[in-house]
C-alpha cells in the first residue's frame, strides 16, 4: 500500500512565433499586481501550442529582459502550478511564459492527454525559440524553471540546449529503471504497463481510438495516480476546469516509464539550482543528478520539513512557505546567473 501511495503523486519536436504583437489589446489584461498576462501562441514541429506572458511591472516595450519558462508536473496545464510560478517570478521583474504542451489544455496535438517526456522536453526548446523571436527579451539570458515532472523535461532540453542560461528545478521528479520498478509493481508491473501502451499505441494507429485511464482517482486502481490527493482533488487547488481529472492515455505509460533523465546531467554546463526536501519525492535521485551535473556552478538548497517523503511533494505545488521560499532562491538564482 505505501507503494502505491507513493506512485500516486509521480508529478509524473522547429519553432514559429505566430504572434509577437505585445501591445495592450484583447488578448493582455492588466493584473491587481499591475502584471500584464498576455495570451500567445507558437509553433513546435508545425502544432500550435498556447500559452500565457507575463510581463512585469512598470514593462516598457524598449527596454530587453530577461525570460524564464515556467513548466509545471506531468498531465498538467499552465493554468495549475506553472502559472502560479510564472506569474510570482514576473512580480520580481522577469518575462515568464507558461503554456500547455503539445496534447494538453489549449494547444494542439493528438492523441490528447498523451503524456510523453520526449515531446515536452522539445516543446520547451521551441518556447525558447519563441522568447529568442521577441524584441523585448534579452536573447542571452534565458532560463528555464521545472516544477516536479517538469523538472525532468526542463533538465533535458537544457542539457540539449546552449541558449538556456540557468536552470531551477523544484520538488523534481527523476527517475530510472530500477525506480520505476519500486513505483508500479516491479519488473512485471512496469512490463504490463509498458505492454498496454504499445497495444494501445497499435489500436490508435489503426483505429484511431484512444484508450484512456482516469488521471486521478480515490476508488480506481488503474488511475494513473490513485489515492486521496487533494491538490489534484480539490477546486480551490489544481482540479481547475481546464484540467482533465478523468483522461490519461494510456499510451503515455511506455514513454513515461522507459525515460531515464538521469544521463543528461553529464551533458548539462548551464548554471543550475535544485529545490528539493526529504520530504520531497525521490530525494535521493535529485542529489544523485546534481551530483553529476556538469558544471561546478551549481546549488543544492535542501529545505527542511517534518513531513516524510512524498509527501512534502504538494506543498510545493501552492502552498506557503514552499512556494514563496522557492521563488525567493529561484529569483536570486537568475538575477545572478542571467
């Protein structure tokens, strides 16, 4: 049962911008916190994917700054704890964007609520792409922020991706074969998982129907994350209406399972921070991949919490002092390193 409990909250590819109008108009509101949202859209491997741009305080439309990419857990949407991030870092003066990747919330992509680290991992190359095409960032201090699964995807494409200046983890979630096996039913489990995803794979390839899961669930044991959740449970918290409760696809299981983030640290130069606890998931994981991080310009900041691991994981999601704590060390990170 602990096994299960803990699997249940895993926070588990060329580039257009198709709108660089920044004005004021019907797509920007002014926030109480004199931020302006505005919504945008790009392009990642010919799909339209979505998102919204945070400008700080006081923006001038001549002066460059720089941007941060905001992305948050796995099966979520910018509206959950990317927008949360991104709108707080744009209060301490950067540009942020959050957007929702390929297959989720507002942006395009079939089969929906299919969940692969590949795809998202290129998808946030192409939103630095987009911020590269924007007259009011400053091309050489661009960062990039991850939010539990988030982290993983942010970790690769900055690996991959020189352009990215600094990178912030939060509350990362990183994994690899042999932790997998811990978190659905070992060998044999993960091996069923992966074997549905390809025969759902091969049903929508010739049918075109997609097998889905719920994403969430307190009474079903296949969800995809099962057990009394409240962030993923709770309206007041991450079950927004733009969020899917009810739709994973199981296909996401054999990329999802198969993704091993952990070699990338070796090709990562970019100056790096990771928030992390031992009340977080998987501590152990977040110091193995700093520690074989490539560069020396790197920090570790290890805050301290009574809860057990992983459940300290949330906290990190919306709740105080893990959220404003988080953005104060972020914020301090890229001032510096951007």
């Amino acid at each position: 049962m602990k096994k299960l409990l803990i699997s249940a909250i895993i926070c588990i590819n060329g580039v257009a911008a198709i709108s660089q109008t920044l004005s004021n108009n019907v797509n920007s509101k002014k926030m109480s916190n004199q931020i302006t949202k505005q919504n945008v859209q790009f392009l990642s491997e010919g799909l339209t994917l979505k998102g919204n741009l945070f400008l700080p305080e006081n923006y001038d439309s001549n002066k460059k700054y720089p941007a941060i990419v905001v992305s948050g857990s796995w099966t979520t949407v910018k509206e959950q704890m990317a927008e949360l991030y991104a709108e707080r870092l744009a209060k301490q003066g950067f540009i942020t964007l959050a957007f929702d990747f390929r297959n989720f919330g507002e942006s395009e992509g079939q089969p929906r609520f299919f969940e692969s680290p590949s795809m998202k991992k290129t998808d946030i190359v192409n939103s630095v792409s987009y911020l590269n095409s924007l007259s009011i960032v400053d091309k050489d201090k661009i960062g990039v922020l991850g939010i539990c699964a988030g982290s993983m995807y942010t970790l690769m494409a900055a690996s991959e991706d020189k352009r990215i200046k600094a990178v912030v983890t939060v509350a990362s979630w990183l994994h690899d074969a042999e932790a997998v096996k811990l978190f659905y039913g070992g060998e044999e489990g993960v091996q069923s998982k992966i074997k549905a995803a390809q025969d759902a794979k091969k049903k929508f390839a010739e049918k075109g129907i997609v097998d889905y899961i719920p994403t969430i669930s307190e009474t079903n044991a296949n969800a995809a994350m099962y057990g009394p959740y409240d962030y993923y449970l709770n309206p007041k918290r991450g079950a927004l209406p733009q969020w899917s409760a009810d739709k994973f696809a199981v296909m996401s299981w054999e990329d999802w399972l198969t993704t091993n983030p952990m070699p990338s640290a070796s090709k990562l130069t970019s100056p790096t921070l990771m928030i992390h606890s031992d009340g977080a998931v998987l501590p152990q994981y977040t110091k193995n991949y700093f520690n074989e991080i490539a560069t020396n310009d790197k920090k570790l900041h290890w805050m301290k919490t009574e809860l057990q691991s992983p459940y300290h994981q949330f906290n990190y999601y919306d709740q105080e002092p893990e959220v404003s704590e988080a953005v104060l060390e972020a914020s301090e990170w890229f001032r510096v390193k951007l």
